[in-house]
C-alpha cells in the first residue's frame, strides 16, 4: 500500500535513510534526525513531501519530493529527492508504485515533469527508472555547494554600484 506519510512514520524513514546512504556508500553523511525530518514533512508550512509503501503494517519503502519550476515550461514538476525500498521486499513493485504515485500527483496537477539525480554506478536503479520510461539528460551536469565551499559563497555577493552596474570589485 502506498500512502502519504504520517508522523508516526518518521523513525522508520529515518532508518531508511540510513539504509540507503549505506547502499550508496556514505552512510557516515547522514546528519539528519528524527526531529528535523518530523519538522521538515510535518512543520506548518512543509515544502518537502514524502509517501511511503508498507508491507504488512510496516513502512518498507519512501519517496521523498518536493516542488521544483520550469521558467521555460512555465510550470511545477516534482523533484524526486530520495526513492528506497528495503531490499528484503525489493522486486514485490514498492518502487514501482512510489513513483507511479508521483507520476499521478504530477499529472493531475499539470506538472511538467518529475525528475531525480541516480548515482551513475547504481545499474540496478538506472535500469528501473528506464523500464519506466525515464531517460538520462546526459548534456546536464549538476553543481552543489555544501559546507565551507557555501559558507565562502554566502559572503562574497557583490551587489552592482549604482554608477557603473558593476560589482565593487569589477
């Protein structure tokens, strides 16, 4: 069954979330807890999303999302943050049916599309998303700044001088 998910389901997300930043490799990244999940899905005015898929009463599989926005489209799509599902139940169709959820919500509200980041070494989530007839944008390549490198960033806007339209440092 897949449904949105409640916050009673936050310590089983969480440790899905774990699970899968052991899955990719960097299970030492995951700084998030349960009170900031709570908080971010469930705070007064959420801007990130989850659903979950359960078997047998327990949550065994999430997709967490939020909005995104085409200027050239003019329209919302949906970001796919994370899709997981607990290996002892992978292949029963839980992935499938999270992102056939998203899918749905996308369409209904005339979204223009539903997009995600997939490691390039992950074969077995590459092959999933193809067979549901997503394709790789192989011309995009993506950029982040995160810790020191965003800190630095943060303090070197340069607003443009009145007089010339150019940075102080131009």
């Amino acid at each position: 069954m897949i449904r949105l998910a409640r916050p009673d389901d936050v310590p089983e997300i969480l440790r899905l979330i774990h699970a899968l930043a052991e899955y990719e490799r960097a299970p030492h990244e995951v700084k998030a807890t349960e009170e900031q999940v709570r908080d971010s899905l469930f705070g007064p005015d959420p801007k990130v999303f989850a659903h979950v898929a359960e078997h047998e009463g327990r949550v065994v599989g999430f997709a967490v999302w939020f909005l995104s926005y085409s200027t050239w489209n003019g329209t919302h799509g949906i970001y796919l943050e994370d899709l997981f599902v607990d290996p002892v139940v992978r292949g029963h169709g839980y992935g499938k049916a999270l992102l056939t959820e998203l899918t749905r919500i996308a369409d209904e509200r005339g979204y223009g599309r539903v997009e995600w980041a997939v490691l390039d070494w992950n074969r077995p989530a590459i092959d999933f998303y193809e067979s549901m007839g997503a394709r790789p944008q192989d011309e995009w390549t993506t950029y982040r700044l995160t810790g020191d490198a965003l800190t630095k960033a943060a303090g070197r806007y340069d607003p443009p001088s009145e007089h010339t339209g150019q940075g102080a440092s131009a």
